[in-house]
C-alpha cells in the first residue's frame, strides 16, 4: 500500500496496484460532503477497484448517502469494483431505509481484511493519500 501524509482528520487514503482503500471517519453530512467530494470524485475517476470503509463513521445522513450512492454508481457505471465496508447497525438502516442496499452493496469487512487493516485510521498522525 502507497502513502502520501495529509493532513485532513476525516480521510485515509491507500492505494496498492489498482485496488484504492479510503476509511471515512467523523460525521458524513452537508459539511463533510463538500469537503471530500472532490477528493473521492477523482478517486472513483482514477481507481479500478474502490473500497470505502465507514466503520469510523459516527454519523451519515442523507447527504452523505447521496454521495456513497454517487460514487458506487459512477464506479459501477465504468465497469470498476465497488465495496462499501459498514459494520454500523444505523446506518445499515438507514441504507435500507433509503432503498440503496442493491447499489451500496455494503458488507461488514471482517477485521483480518489485509486491504482494509492496511489503511491506518484518519485519527492518528500521518493521514494519507494515494500516489499518483
């Protein structure tokens, strides 16, 4: 996995071969949104296989679905891997609720996920990004 330190407490980023791994943490709303969006527009445009891990997520509302359901359609749309990672009862709900279960398509990831396991949490120093 590749690393680039960053410095954003809401956005891991690793990348090895053409599989991207990003871990979400904080509260996925309006502001959260328009802060990442750029950065996971041009992740879905670049990646050939997106995991995306809401595990540390403590907060998704409709916004931020919108965004997942962004992102898993445009992945979908160029043939590319989509995974979303979500061990999170509420907002398990809250995807069903919404009717984007068969998009999302999220899984609980099991904690031995190599690819997963290799990001380090957005809480700690030396946030990352992939290398270009």
């Amino acid at each position: 996995m590749q690393l680039i330190p960053r410095h954003d407490p809401y956005l891991v980023v690793g990348s090895t071969g053409g599989h991207t791994v990003v871990a979400l943490r904080g509260e996925l709303d309006l502001v959260l949104v328009r802060h990442l969006r750029p950065e996971l527009d041009a992740l879905v445009r670049e990646s050939d296989a997106l995991t995306v891990d809401i595990r540390g997520l403590t907060f998704c509302d409709a916004t931020g679905l919108g965004l997942l359901a962004h992102c898993a359609g445009r992945m979908r749309r160029r043939g590319a891997r989509w995974r979303l990672v979500c061990d999170q009862p509420r907002i398990l709900r809250l995807i069903r609720l919404a009717a984007l279960g068969d998009l999302l398509d999220p899984e609980a990831g099991p904690p031995e996920d190599p690819v997963v396991q290799s990001v380090p949490s957005p809480a700690e120093p030396g946030v990352t990004r992939p290398v270009s």
